[in-house]
C-alpha cells in the first residue's frame, strides 16, 4: 500500500517497481544538498515545460482540433506539431516534477524522457518516450511473448501485439489502438530494413525529422475523436489557407519551443557545455534560474485543467 501510494508518481507514473522504491523507502531518508538542489532543478524545469510550453500550445491546439475544418490546412498542420510539442511538455512536465519531488525526499524515480523529439528512428523514440511503459511493455509483454528468440514473424507478431496493447492501455477507443498499430508497424518496417543501426552524422537530421513526422501524424490520430475525424484531419491538411491569426499565442509558443529546442540540442551533442553551465558558472546558473522564474510567471497559463496523462 505504501508503494502504491507513493505520492510524487500517484497520477501519472513513472512506473517504478516495487524492488526498485520499497529498499529505498525503509532506508532512513537523509537531506542531501546535491539532490535537494538537483530536485529543484527538475521542479524548475518540469513546471516550465507545463505552463509555458504545454499549456500555452494548448490554447492554439484545443482551438483547431475542436473543429479543424473551420480553418486552413496550413491551420491544422501546425495544430499538429504543436500537438507534438503540448503532450511533451505535459507529460515530461509532470515527470520531471515528480522526479524533482522524489528527489528532494531523498528518493530516485526513473528518468521518463531523454530528448525523444531528437531520436533517428522509432525505436530510439520509444527507449526515449515513457521510458518507464516501454519497459513495463516489454518485461510484461514482449518478452513473455518470446521476444525477438521465436524468429522473424514471431518477432513481428510480438512487436504488433505489444503496441496494441500499449494503445489499450491508454484507453478503451478505436484512436488508441489505431495509434499503437501505427507504432508496431514503423518498427516491423525499421528490423525489416535495419534502420535501427546507428546512423552516420549526415543522415542524423533527415532522420530526426522522419520520426518526428511519423510521431506526429500518429498523434493526429491519439487526439482525434474517431479514426475517421483523425483521417479527415490529415486530408485537410492538404488545403490551402493562412494559419490562424492568434499572433500572441504562437509568439508565446514560438518562444516556450526555442527554449526547449535549444535545451534539447546541448544536451544531446554539447553535454560538457551543459555541465559547465550548471555546474562551474555561477552567474549563468542563476540568470538561467531568474529566467526561468520569470517565463512561468509572466508567460506561464496558471489556471489551465489537469495533466492531459491523469485521463489515462
């Protein structure tokens, strides 16, 4: 009962096991100015990806998928990348606020997100998205299936099964399912093909920006009502128009996805210039904080609804 009700992963995970969390909760918790100020960071980070980044792409989003062929394709391309960015925000928000609680409580939860926007296939995506549901997924599913040991088509068959019921797991509609079928076939194709290897340098973005399109339109499908409204959505893309003239909106947006763009890019290829930021210069580290601070507050939406993970 304590494990479950272990309260910095009640709502929305990460899933931690109980082998995992139970030894750490019996061992007297002691504070510890590192991991304080580590939590803090988190706490920090994970709240700006909430209300400066996901919440305020929200208020776009919400706008066109409530009614998308009121607007232009161009309107609903962007809503989808945006969409993209919002659950991100969301999702790795709250995880990394949890991991900031824990933390300060003397307590290590799993990292759930390592910069999946910038994997080079969909493979990589899923060991970087939920990290903690891809293992559940494939300690409690895959692998009891037979994991990759039964051959090819079995293997296959295992994948397919595997991210339909990851679909399941979100919830009890069509959309869902369809979504994680997206997912087992991307990655049928990627074994059949081995693009699952390591990627030479120039490839790297061409890469990046395939699964991020392939991320994408499966979201379309995560957000719609219906498959068929999901289908509709994706064909009025196609439309010509002006996007939506909410100016502020996308200006705020614009500013919240740089931030993380560029956060996401040193930590991916310029990890020693992200330490020396943190750790050695005293007066970037504090601008950095004040910045921050000051995003959530000015540019922050503060009375936005629950998480968009707590419906699942």
């Amino acid at each position: 009962m304590l494990f479950v009700a272990f309260f910095p992963q009640i709502l929305c995970g990460p899933i931690s096991k109980a082998e995992k969390l139970l030894p750490q909760i019996k061992n007297p918790a002691q504070f510890n100015y590192g991991r304080a100020v580590s939590g803090l960071r988190y706490l920090l980070w994970g709240m700006f990806l909430k209300v400066v980044l996901a919440d305020r792409v929200g208020i776009y989003v919400d706008t066109i998928f409530s009614n998308p062929m009121s607007f232009s394709g161009t309107s609903c391309i962007l809503a989808a990348i945006l969409y993209s960015f919002q659950i991100y925000g969301d999702f790795a928000g709250y995880s990394f606020m949890a991991l900031g609680v824990a933390k300060l409580l003397d307590y290590d939860l799993i990292k759930n997100f390592n910069l999946p926007y910038l994997a080079t296939s969909i493979a990589m995506f899923w060991k970087r998205w939920n990290i903690s549901l891809t293992r559940w997924l494939t300690d409690y599913i895959y692998i009891p299936l037979g994991g990759s040991r039964k051959g090819t088509i079995r293997t296959y068959c295992n994948i397919l099964i595997t991210f339909l019921v990851s679909g399941i797991w979100h919830g009890a509609n069509w959309t869902f399912i369809f979504w994680g079928a997206i997912y087992g076939v991307a990655l049928c194709i990627e074994r059949m093909f081995g693009l699952t290897r390591q990627v030479a340098k120039r490839w790297i973005m061409p890469r990046i920006l395939i699964t991020f399109t392939i991320v994408t339109v499966a979201w379309i499908f995560f957000r719609s009502s219906s498959i068929e409204n999901g289908f509709k959505f994706i064909m009025h893309s196609f439309s010509l128009g002006a996007p939506l003239t909410d100016l502020l909106t996308l200006a705020h947006s614009a500013f919240a996805i740089a931030i993380v763009f560029i956060v996401d890019l040193i930590l991916e290829f310029r990890i020693d210039l992200y330490n020396n930021i943190l750790h050695r210069n005293t007066i970037i580290r504090w601008t950095i904080y004040t910045l921050l601070t000051l995003s959530i507050l000015l540019f922050g939406v503060l009375d936005s609804g629950q998480f968009i993970y707590a419906s699942f």
